[in-house]
C-alpha cells in the first residue's frame, strides 16, 4: 500500500475510515495514517472526523496531485510519479530509474530543472512554472522503429495543447509550436542493442506558464495563448501522460497523424545536420521518420538535424 491507493480510495468513496482502509490493505492502521500524512504534506486537504477520511482538496502540481488527475485515463504511464521541487534533470533521474528496473510508465516530475538538457548537450531552459517530464517506456518493437517513440511524444503532446484550446503543429523531427514558437522540446534517450530497446527515456519540456528568455530561439508559453491567467500544469501533464500513452499504443499509426499535425512537411526548410546543411521542399517523412526534402540536386533523405522553417 501507498499513498496513491489512498488518493483512489478517497477518490472513489466519499469518507473511508482508517480501520477500513487498514482492512482493505493488510496494513496497521498507523501505516494508514501515515500515508495520509504524506498526502497533506503534498497539500492534499484530507478531513478527518469520526467517520473517517474525507478529501477536501488535491493541490493544483506535484506527483501525487497530478496521479490523482490521471486516475482512470491511461493503462500504465503514471501508476509511479517521482517528483522534485529541483532537479539537474528528469532525464538523467529516469535513465537510472529505468537502469534500475522500474516498470513501463514510471514518471519523473519537476518544477524546475537547473540542468535541463536539449539535444546534442544544448542548454534546455526550465524555470518553476513550465512542465518538465521523463517518462520510461520500454518499446516491445525493433530499434529500427525506434523514431516512433519520438514521433507518438510529440502527437501526444500537440494533442494535449489542443485540449487546452489552442492549435499547435510539429516542426520535425518533435518541436511543438504554437504559429512559428517553440512551445515544448523532446528529448528521447535510449539504451538498445541490435535486436531490442531495453528502454527508451522520454523528456518533454513544455513552457506552460512561462516562456524563459532564450536569445537564440523564439520561445512561447502555452499561457500566452490561452485567456486563463494561468494554466493548471496538474491537468496539462495528466491529459499529456494520457495521450502519450494512447499515441504510444498507435504504433506506427501515429505516422499518418504526426503527418497531419506537421508544419514542416510541404514547407521550405534548412536541415542542418551534423555534417551538412541541406536546404529545399520537405516532402515527406517515410516509415522511420526520417524527412525526405527535395533538393536542386534530388531528394535528400535526413535522419538527424535541426529544421529551420525557411518560410
Ligand atoms: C529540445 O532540444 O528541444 C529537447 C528539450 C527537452 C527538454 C526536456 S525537459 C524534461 C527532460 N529533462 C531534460 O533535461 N530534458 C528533457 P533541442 O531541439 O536541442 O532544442 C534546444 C534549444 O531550444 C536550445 O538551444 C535553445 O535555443 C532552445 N530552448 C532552450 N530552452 C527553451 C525553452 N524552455 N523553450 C523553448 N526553447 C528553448
């Protein structure tokens, strides 16, 4: 038993008695009490009067107030949250949680990362206010499909802003924009070998509430385009956890939605790759996710890079 159980019992009923619970769980009843302490010191407002346990209020962020909201919506994804006031970053906590053992789904939440990593070692800005998330999968499919896990976090991720009312589109190969601004970045680490992923780490950073100063790019908030003042991050990161998990299960289904939710493709790019810069029409993406752009001197077929939206 855990303190999430107690958030489902007090969820579902509306006053459960400590004596109950112990029952129901095999547990003392001190051990009940216990984890209604863990929920109030997370800002759960749980009443308690001779009936028993009543809850009054789930806070609006942290890994427990966010499991509350995600009860019901996914199979998997978020059954564990860990969360931290302060990380370096999710990613490197969910890489060794993932190295340890933890089962598909585990999630790893932050207010805020002093770390926080984009791709290729670049900076990733995260202030308390935005949305800074790991999660572990453990893809049954070949490491040659593995792009499909990047492709379902950024369709999982579009669909989630949609839900809050504003349209947002993928710049390939996962940037989530709002018009041409970068609402949220993907970074997906993996560990696989010729046959099989034994994980795949899933980082999103979204710029919920606040849009950090970032002078080489142009950063939006999901705050800016919405009329709330705020934006409640508890519901934001369930319904994104639940559409991860769903875009997830798509397989490589979620190819032709990632394609209808793309700005890139029809577009004029500049891919800038390790090696090369490689400018014309983005045509396509083809099974791997790999973007096919035709240039003056044919098509070109890119599997890495930054995409630069020429107009
Ligand atoms: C990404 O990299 O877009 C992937 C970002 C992934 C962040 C998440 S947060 C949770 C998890 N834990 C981590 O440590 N990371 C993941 P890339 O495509 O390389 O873009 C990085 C570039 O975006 C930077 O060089 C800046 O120009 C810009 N940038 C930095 N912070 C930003 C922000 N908060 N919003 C928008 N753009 C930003």
């Amino acid at each position: 038993m855990d303190a999430n159980d107690v958030i489902d019992a007090l969820a579902d009923e509306d006053t459960v008695s400590g004596g109950e619970l112990a029952e129901r769980f095999g547990v003392s009843r001190n051990a009940v009490w216990k984890h209604v302490e863990t929920l109030r010191e997370a800002g759960f407002v749980v009443e308690s009067t001779s009936d028993g346990y009543t809850l009054e209020k789930v806070p609006e962020y942290g890994g427990l107030a966010v499991f509350h909201r995600l009860r019901g919506k996914t199979e998997y994804v978020g059954d564990e949250i860990e969360y931290h006031e302060t990380v370096e970053s999710t990613n490197d906590i969910a890489v060794e949680r993932a190295r340890e053992g933890v089962d598909e789904g585990y999630v790893v939440l932050a207010d805020r990362q002093t770390g926080g990593r984009g791709r290729r070692e670049r900076v990733w800005e995260s202030p308390s206010g935005g949305i800074w998330t790991s999660v572990v999968l453990r893809p049954s499919f070949a490491p040659r499909d593995a792009s499909l896990v990047t492709l379902a976090a950024s369709v999982g991720v579009a669909r989630a802003v949609e839900e809050e009312g504003v349209d947002a589109t993928i710049k390939w190969p996962n940037d989530v924009l709002v018009g041409d601004k970068k609402l949220c970045g993907i970074l997906v680490e993996m560990e696989a070998d010729a046959e099989s992923i034994a994980h795949a780490v899933v980082g999103i950073g979204l710029n919920a509430n606040a849009a950090p100063d970032v002078p080489d790019a142009s950063p939006t908030s999901l705050a800016e385009h919405v009329d709330a003042a705020e934006v409640d991050r508890g519901v934001l990161t369930a319904n994104l956890l639940a559409e991860l998990e769903d875009a997830y299960e798509l397989g490589d289904a979620v190819l032709d939605e990632w394609r209808e939710r793309s700005s890139t493709l029809g577009r004029e790019v500049r891919v800038e790759t390790p090696n090369e810069a490689v400018e014309g029409t983005a045509e396509r993406i083809d099974d791997t996710g790999a973007l096919v752009v035709s240039t003056d001197d044919g098509e070109r077929v890119v599997t890495a890079g930054d995409c630069v939206h020429l107009r």
